[in-house]
C-alpha cells in the first residue's frame, strides 16, 4: 500500500505569461520502507514537489495522499496536524531552536504530540548518530555535521511514517555526506519509513531504492542505480 | 531557582518560554527590569495617591457617616455653610453630630502649622478615641491629631491661634486625622464658638458648620428645609477644594502608565517575535500548531510580567519603609494588588501583536527551499 501518493498535482506561481509551471502534471508513489532520491538542477522544481508532499503548501490542481487521507480536504490547522503526526522535515539549514539543547529539542514534541519515541528508542537513535554525548548542548555549540545529525533525530523522533530531507547534506563535506545518507537508509529500513531525499549530490543516490530526475517541473523515474 | 526550573519546564506551556528565557537571560532581564520600573512608578504614584488623598479625607473617614447637612447656599463647602444647633432636630431619627469647623495657623511658640479645628458635642460619634493624654474636659482643651507631633507639638503645649486672642491647650493625642491637608484640632463647641466668634456670644445663638448623619439609608435622611442640602459623604469629600483635581492628576498619570506599560512590552515582544520567524517558521512546518505557539508567547509574557511587577511591588513598600515622614505616600495593599494584576494583564495585552504575527507566518518561506 503506498504511504504518500501524487496524483495529476499540478503547481504554477504567477498568471499570464509571467506564469511559471513549477511542477508539471505528477504521479508519483511511495511504500513504507522505501528510500527515494529527487536529483535535477537548481529551479527545476525539486524543492516544490516536496513542500507540497508534505503538506506546507496547497497544488495548483491534483490531490495528495497521505496514508489515503486527501490533503486537499483539509485546511491549514488540520494540515499542520498530519505533519506533526506523520511527516518529519530535514531541511537545508538547521533546523533546531536556538535556545533548546538537544534533549530539549525532542522534549519539545512531547509537548505537542503523544506516541514519540521511548526513552530506550531515543538512546538507541542517539547512539546510531553518534551524539549520545552532544545531549546537553545547544545548536550553537555543534558544528554543521553534528546539527545535521540532530535534525535527523529530531525528524525521527515522532515516528514520522514519511520524512522528507530537502539536501539534508548540502553543508557537509562528502565524507560526512556519506555518513549522513547511511543513517538515513538505516532509519528507512529499521522504521520502516517513506524518504525522500533531494538532493543535487549524484553521488549519495547509490544509497537509494529509487531515484527519480526533476527537468523543469517533469519528475521521471531513471534507471535504478547499478549498486544496491 | 533550580526547583522553580524544574518545576517550570515540567510545565508544558512554560518550556519554550522558560528555557528561552533561561538562554537568554540578558535580553529577558531587561525587559522584566523595564516591568519592574514602571510598576514601581504605578505603585508609588497609588501610594502618593491614596497618601495625598487621605491628607484631606482622613478625619472624614473617620466619621463612618452616611451624610452630612449643609446649607443649600454653600455649595457644599463646610466653611462656608452656618445653620443653628436646633436644625439638628429635623434629623433626630437618624444619629447625628453636630460639627463647627474652622481653618487657623496654631504655633506654640516654635514650631507653626496650619490646623483645622473641629467644634463638637463629646457624647456624639465624631468625638475620637484618646491614643495619648486625655479628653478635653472644658473651654480650651484640645485633642489633637499626633501627626502634630512630627511637626513639633506636645502634649500640654499652648497654641495661639492666627485669627483669636483666645489660647488652646493640647490635653490628648489621637491617630492621625487630617482635614483638607491640616490637623485637626479636636475640642468643645463652645471652645470652637469662643474661638470664632469671641467672648460675647449668647448660647442660643450657638452657629454650627454642618450635622454629619449615620444612617443606613441615604433616602431615608430628608429635610423639608429647602435651605439645606443633604449630601453624601463621599460627594462631599469631592468638593473638598483641590481633592478631585488631585486625584484625577495621579489616576490619569497612572492610566497612562498602564497604556505605557502594554505598548513597551508589545514593542519588546514584537521585536524578539520578528527576530525569531524563521525559528517559528521552522516548528510550524514541524506541525506545531499557531495555539501552541501563542500560548508560549502568552505564558512567557505573563511570566515576566509576574515577576517584574512583584519585584516593583517590593521594591517600592522597602523604599516607602525610608521615604521621610513628609512624603505623604501611604500603600493602599489591596488597591496595589489590583494595579499590579491590571498591569500584568495589560502586559499580556502587549503579547497580542506578536500572537498575531506568529499565526501569520508561512512555513514554506521560513524554512526556505
Ligand atoms: N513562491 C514562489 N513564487 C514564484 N515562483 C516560485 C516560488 N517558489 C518557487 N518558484 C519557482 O518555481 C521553480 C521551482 O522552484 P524550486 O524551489 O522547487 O526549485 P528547486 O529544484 O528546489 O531548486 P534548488 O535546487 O535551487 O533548490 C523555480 O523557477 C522558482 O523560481
Ligand atoms: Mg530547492
């Protein structure tokens, strides 16, 4: 069964011919378990197919499917909540609360949302990051690969059923790269989530199920990759 | 502290706020210190005011009366008004005190002070009780209000009065009573006739100033004399000269301050909001929901508020404790209680703007792409 679905979704921005189709009609498909790399050049439409999969902004035309529920029936507030139930963000920039150390900065789900990680499962993801020993400290005091990793943990500490990282490895040099799409794939795997990763970085689709190319709002499914 | 953290962060709608302030405990001071001054300015002034309004009242709210008869043509002054001792007896169903009441400057040789002196009848409910010394026992005793003595008054001093040969004799102390800003020189009414109107006067031609009335009911004290006018008590302290323009001078600087206060934390709260979008932005695409979200802005604000207005409140009863004895401020809890709730929800107030800032941003532009 798939967990997220894309059906005829359509977006453009502006009217007239200052009109920009930033995503041209897509069907697109995703199972639990499955980890999916969107590579294409930068304007193509790469960071809009994830927004509007993951519920931050509404499709021209087409509906959504997040574990069949049609996101065009819902408005903003119930929108809001299926991402905290289902979807985790990884994002370019960190994305972590300043004034949050990095226990905090999971306690904060907690406030909001029931059925997150126990407290056995949390260490078990801290210790697959590598930053059991980072607990105490604010974003500020990490370097760009540590917060990276803590947005991941972030990301999977609500048990999203998809997590969707827009170049989750933009600020990480390759080596770090690697490691990063590593824990990912494990994530996927282990939790059995859906996850998209975008991503400009050809190298790091060896890691992934899937891949699919953006051109100019045309998303297409390219051969699998030979590893794997 | 600890355990006010703990306790706090265990709170859900205290964790973004308290861990925030935790972290950024230079910024969160000063605005709790910017708190802390203006309701240290909201409460001195309410002390100021009660302070300066008991200077003219105190010695009427001593009487608990109900209201007080004077004639039509004064207009409602007390000075001003004369009316005889048997005017009295239009009002016996009620219990009454007949008053005279002059203004004079009384010294005893050194220290001079403006005094108001009050004719009564000793078996009347305006006669004080005695802290100090004893009762006026004939013509020429006074007991006086003991805040003569701070200015230099004793108990047996002589006072010659401004406007009379005549020499008065302090034989009793009683609390603190002040009538229009003087001390009140309590005595006979014939010491207060002979005062006024000299040796020569026949008993019946007796003048007094006005008939203060106890009663439960305001409707029931009537006259059929058109020449005199029953007026309530707190109308009458009204009219007391310069007493409304007074209070409504510190009441409007203190509403004022109310509308300083809310705008100061709006500008503050609103500043930190905008820093902050992005960060907002962020755990709204996380799915955080704007209620949540406001509701921290709104505990935070009301946290700070909390605490700036106690420590103003403190500071300002340690500094009244060492103000001289002639700033007449004087703490009115209750009244201050209230100021401090209404400065605090108007902090609050203050948070609205940046609440609506917060349920307007976008997560898409936040997060970037
Ligand atoms: N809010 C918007 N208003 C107008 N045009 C937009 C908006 N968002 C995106 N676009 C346009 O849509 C197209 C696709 O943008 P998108 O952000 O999806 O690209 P991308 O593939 O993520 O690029 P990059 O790799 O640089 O992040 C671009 O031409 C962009 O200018
Ligand atoms: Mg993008």
């Amino acid at each position: 069964m798939a967990i997220l679905e894309l059906n005829n979704v359509k977006k453009s921005f502006g009217t007239g011919h200052k009109q920009v189709d930033a995503l041209k009609e897509t069907n697109f498909s995703a199972e639990a378990g499955e980890l999916i790399a969107v590579i294409g050049p930068s304007g193509s439409g790469k960071s809009t197919f994830l927004t509007i999969a993951g519920g931050l902004q509404t499709p021209t035309s087409g509906g959504i499917l997040v574990n069949n529920q049609d996101l065009a029936d819902l408005n903003e507030k119930q929108r809001s909540k299926i991402r905290l139930k289902e979807i985790g963000f990884i994002l370019q920039a960190s994305n972590l609360i300043p004034f949050l150390n990095v226990d905090n900065q999971m306690k904060l789900l907690d406030n909001v949302k029931k059925d997150n990680m126990t407290k056995d499962e949390l260490n078990a993801l801290y210790e697959n990051l590598g930053i059991k020993d980072l607990r105490k400290k604010y974003p500020a005091d990490l370097s760009g690969g540590e917060r990276q990793r803590v947005a991941i943990a972030k990301a999977l500490y609500s048990k999203p059923s998809i997590l969707l990282a827009d170049e989750p490895t933009a600020s990480l040099d390759s080596e770090k790269a690697y490691e990063v799409m590593e824990l990912l794939k494990k994530e996927t795997k282990q939790n059995k989530t859906t996850t998209i990763v975008v991503t400009h970085d050809t190298r790091l689709i060896e890691y992934c199920d899937k891949v699919y190319e953006m051109t100019d709002g045309v998303l297409e499914l390219k051969e699998k990759p030979s590893k794997n | 502290m600890l355990l006010l953290s703990n306790s706090l962060t265990g709170c859900d709608l205290m964790f973004l706020a308290w861990n925030e302030i935790k972290k950024n405990k230079l910024r969160f001071t000063l605005i709790m210190g910017v708190l802390m001054l203006v309701s240290y300015l909201v409460f001195f002034l309410s002390g100021l005011a009660t302070g300066l309004a008991s200077l003219n009242r105190e010695a009427v709210d001593k009487w608990d009366a109900t209201a007080i008869v004077l004639t039509e043509e004064s207009d409602k002054s007390l000075p001003q008004s004369s009316l005889t001792n048997e005017e009295v007896d239009a009002f016996k169903d009620n219990e009454t005190a007949i008053l005279g009441q002059l203004n004079a400057i009384a010294t005893n040789g050194d220290a001079k002070q403006n005094i108001s002196l009050f004719g009564i009848d000793p078996e009347e409910f305006i006669m004080p009780d005695v802290t100090e010394g004893e009762k006026f026992a004939g013509i020429n005793e006074v007991i006086a209000s003991d805040t003569l003595k701070e200015d230099g008054f004793e108990l047996g001093d002589e006072l010659e009065l401004s406007s009379t040969e005549e020499k008065l004799t302090i034989v009793g102390f009683t609390d603190s009573a002040r009538f229009n800003a003087a001390p009140v020189l309590y005595g006979e009414l014939a010491t207060f006739q002979k005062v006024k109107f000299g040796e020569g006067v026949a008993e019946d031609e007796t003048q007094i100033n006005g008939i203060v009335i106890r009663g439960d009911d305001l409707s029931s004290i009537t006259t059929s004399n058109e020449d005199l006018e029953v007026i309530e008590v707190e109308t009458f302290i009204e009219n007391l000269p310069g007493y409304t323009e007074q209070a409504l001078t510190l009441n409007f600087m203190i509403y004022f301050l109310f509308a300083i206060s809310s705008v100061i934390v709006a500008i503050f709260l609103y500043v930190l909001t905008v820093q902050k979008i992005s960060m907002f932005g962020v755990m709204k695409a996380q799915g955080i929901s704007n209620g949540y979200l406001s509701r921290s802005v709104i505990a935070q604000t009301f946290l700070l508020a909390f605490i700036g207005v106690v420590v103003g409140f403190a500071l300002t009863l340690i500094s009244g404790a060492f103000l001289p004895a002639a700033v007449p401020v004087s703490f009115d809890i209750p009244t201050m209680i209230i100021y401090g709730v209404i400065l605090i929800i108007v902090a609050i107030l203050g948070a609205v703007f940046s609440v609506l800032t917060i349920v307007k941003i976008d997560p898409l532009k936040a997060i970037g792409g």
